[in-house]
C-alpha cells in the first residue's frame, strides 16, 4: 500500500477563518477517504471548540463591522453572482470523492447551489418591507427586513453544498 507521503496528489486542506487559511487549533488532521472505494482522497483539519469559537468571533467582528450588512445591494448581488461563478465542476469532483455519490448527482447538487446563490444575488437587488396602516388611527407600522447575526452550523454529509445554504 502507498502511504499517503507518496502520494503528491492528495490535497492538505485547511480552515478559512477571519479571511487566512489555518490549520486546526490543536494541530490535529484526519484523512478522509472515499466511501465508493476506500482510497484516500484529503487530509482536513480535526477542528474543535476552540476552532469554531475563533470562526464565531470572526464572523461577529465582520457583521459588527457593517462591512456586508451595510453594504449597497448591488455590491452584495455581485458577491453573489460570483460565488455562484466559483461553483464548478471541480468542485462537483471533489464531493463525488468525498461523499461517494455519483458525479452526476454532485454535479446536480453543485449546479443547484449555483443557481441558489443566482437566486439569493437577485434577491438583494429586490428587498423590500410592508406598510401597515389599518392597525391603529394616525400610525404607519413598518415591517423591514435587516441581517439577524453569526449562525454557527454543521454541514451535513450528504448534500453538503445545497444544505449549508
């Protein structure tokens, strides 16, 4: 058997946490492999508590900062639009190997994402609220829609691309 220092191919991923790729708090790494055919197909970060905590404190100091919040609809809509432009097939490729899915159900999920990201750039070009005037005499009550906060969350297996959103 080849060990996996053999094997140039086989990417080392890290964590992309407060705009840097880093390596796993502790250090630690685990070595996935494909469920199709048991050969190894990367080497992660063994992520834990005090690696989601940095993620968290992040992403609060980016919604604090108003940097996306804040922002025209148009620069978020353009962000947007090219996420779903970064959606490729390569990465259609890399969740066949990890998941062991068929390609073209990958790809279906991929694809998908894509057009879920097209969705979401359309969306904010087009955000709006409601009046309400019939509630009480001489008022207007104002529904708005405004950014909640950090949401933490675990990727399924499965269908991890479409479900993260």
């Amino acid at each position: 058997m080849t060990s996996v220092a053999e094997r140039p191919e086989i990417t080392t991923y890290q964590q992309f946490i407060d705009g840097q790729w880093v390596d796993a708090v502790e250090g630690a790494t685990f070595t996935r492999t494909s469920p199709y055919d048991g050969r190894t197909v990367g080497i992660y970060p063994n992520a834990g508590i005090a690696d989601a905590q940095k993620a968290i404190e992040a992403a609060r100091r980016m919604f604090d900062s108003g940097k996306w919040s804040n922002s025209p609809a148009a620069e978020r809509a353009r962000i947007l639009r090219k996420a779903a432009d970064l959606v490729t097939e390569a990465l259609a490729t890399c969740l066949a190997n990890e998941v062991g899915k068929p390609k073209t159900m990958a790809f279906a999920e991929v694809m998908g994402t894509a057009e879920v990201f097209q969705l979401f750039a359309a969306k904010a070009l087009n955000l709006s609220g409601e009046s309400l005037t019939q509630q009480i005499p001489d008022a207007i009550g104002l529904v708005v829609h405004e950014p909640v906060g950090v949401v933490g969350i675990i990727t399924p297996w499965n269908f991890p691309c479409i479900l993260s959103l």
